[in-house]
C-alpha cells in the first residue's frame, strides 16, 4: 500500500511539471529592475520586456523597485513564488558588487535565484560635467590627486558596481572624491549633467546620449577596447588600471526554485527576441554587447563575477560607507 502511494504521488508531482510548463504563461509577467527608471538596466528591460511578450503569449510588464543599489529589488525577486510570474533583472551590481562587499546583504547570490539569460554586457564609463577643469584622463587624474576630497562622484547606489569600480579606482590611483549615492544611475545621471555632482561611474548605454549631445565628457571606459563610440577614449588597461576594466551585464533571473521547464521557456523566448536584428540594433546602439547565452553558462558567469569583487574588496579591504 505503502509503495503505490509513493508511486502516486511521484506520477501526481510529474504530471503537475508537464501541466505547468505546458500551461506557463497564463497571465502576466512582471520583469522587476531593481533600480530607478532611465539608467542602463532600465533602457535593457523595456528593450526587451514587449517583444518578450510577444514570443510567450502573455504582457511582460517592467517594475522598478529601487533601493539600496539594487538590493531591495534583487531580495524581492529571490522572496517570490518561483512560478516563472516574478522575474527580475541580474545585474552586476545586485549579484556580484553589492553582496561582496555588504556582510548584511540579505541574500545569497549564488544559491537564492534561478538564473535564466545573460542579455547583454556593457562597459562602464566615468564621465563629468563639461564645466569640470580637466577633459582627458591624464589631466582628469592629476586634478583630483591635486584636490583631495573637494571632487564628488554620483553612483546608482552604495555597493553597486558604480561604487565599487570608483573605490577600486581611489585604491589603486591615491586619489580621493567623496562619494554621493543615489537610487539608480537615472537620479545620479540627472544630477551629473545637472551639475550638482562634478562626475559619475557609469554604464555606457544610459550615459551615452548625454555624451553625444555633450551634456557629458568621457574621461575612460571600461571594456575590451576601444568603442568605435567614443573613440578617442582610452581603456582602463590603457591606462594602467586593469583591475577597474570590468564590464556589467544584464541577464534575467527568477527566485531558486523555479521549474527547469519554465527556466528554458523563457530563455528560448528571450533568445528569439534577440534574433531580431531589430533588437540586436536597439541593444548594440547603447554600446551594448548581446550575449544571449544557456541558464548554466549564465550562473558561472554570475559566480565568476562575486569571486572577482570578493577578491577585489578582501584586497583592497573596502567597506561600505
């Protein structure tokens, strides 16, 4: 009796695998970014958050939920029901920066999400107000080397990528600025080319209509190479900072949990959307790189980012402000 209610059971919790993915979606989906509107994973989710739901059948509407550089809206996404409705946005800053540098950070970014797609990765910039004195990199060092604590710098948040590069920065140059964190990189970004913060750490696709429209000056980026956007700007490498020459990236992840049949539903459905040279366009317009790549490879990436900010705040012994 025993044996063929074990049986049972196993065909019920089999059949209701099959139902669930055969069924999913049947409502709406929302696409959390955990970060204000207008920085760069803002500009990724809405790129790829309607075509999206064309591909599944169902509204993949996007949510902010801003908040301690993206912890208050990655720890929302890992809370939820993992049913494939709640997904989030993976960020660098949310994966890799925040929890490695905040002891307190309420989730384990290894072991609390499902992760799904990488979209893209981007490089990172530091930028600042055309009224500030220096326009190069050279120029741009000696002058807050010269000027230790009159200089401040915007970020998307404490712990975010933002912040961790431009401390990495200070550790490695000598230089000090005064950190200012915001809410996302829209509120930072806002106030950069407002003037109230002389210069930002940010990512390229979110600062670059700034830059063009020369509201913003680059000063260096981090990437492989030079961008054919900007390209008269130097690397990080280029300049001797290798370590800073990180790159973010935007994927997509849900809570642990989620259904593998659910996890590689959405990953084709994404992976078609980035079929579309239409979106491809639209992504590689921001300076983006698509990358589009399996839920395994997507989790090692994950993985290899937080063991790289591990080392990188246990080396140069950061800590929150």
């Amino acid at each position: 009796m025993l044996k063929r209610r074990l049986i049972l059971a196993c065909s019920l919790v089999a059949v209701s695998g099959v139902s669930m993915a055969q069924t999913y979606p049947n409502k709406l989906i929302k696409l959390q970014v955990p970060f204000a509107p207008g920085g760069t994973t803002d500009i990724i989710a809405r790129i790829i958050a309607d075509p999206l739901g064309k591909v599944l059948g169902q509204s993949v509407i996007v949510e902010n939920k801003a908040g301690g550089g993206g912890v208050v809206g990655a720890n929302e996404t890992a809370k939820s029901t993992p049913d494939g409705y709640s997904l989030g946005i993976a960020t660098v800053s949310t994966v890799a920066a925040n929890p490695a540098i905040n002891p307190k950070n309420p989730y384990n970014p290894l072991t609390d999400f499902s992760p799904i797609i990488n979209i893209a990765a981007t490089p990172n910039v530091i930028a600042v107000h055309p009224t500030f004195p220096a326009k190069d990199y050279k120029a741009f060092l000696a002058e807050i080397k010269k000027n230790p604590g009159k200089y401040s710098y915007a970020s998307s948040g404490t712990g975010g990528i933002g912040h961790m590069q431009t401390e990495l920065f200070k550790s490695l140059t000598g230089a000090f600025i005064t950190h200012i964190p915001y809410r996302g990189a829209g509120p930072a970004l806002n106030d950069t080319v407002g003037g109230q913060v002389p210069l930002i750490f940010d990512n390229l696709p979110s600062a670059l209509p700034f830059i063009n429209s020369n509201k913003l000056v680059p000063i260096v980026v981090a990437a492989p190479q030079r961008l054919s956007q900007l390209p008269n700007v130097p690397t990080f490498k280029e300049v001797g900072l290798e370590p800073v020459n990180r790159m973010a990236f935007y994927g997509i992840y849900g809570p642990k949990g989620l259904p593998k049949d659910v996890v590689d539903k959405i990953n084709a459905g994404v992976r078609k959307v980035l079929e579309d040279p239409a979106v491809r366009k639209r992504i590689e317009d921001t300076g983006s790189l698509v990358v589009g790549n399996s839920p395994e490879q997507f989790a090692e990436q994950i993985k290899a980012e937080f063991e790289v900010y591990k080392k990188v705040v246990d080396s140069a012994k950061l800590r929150l402000d």
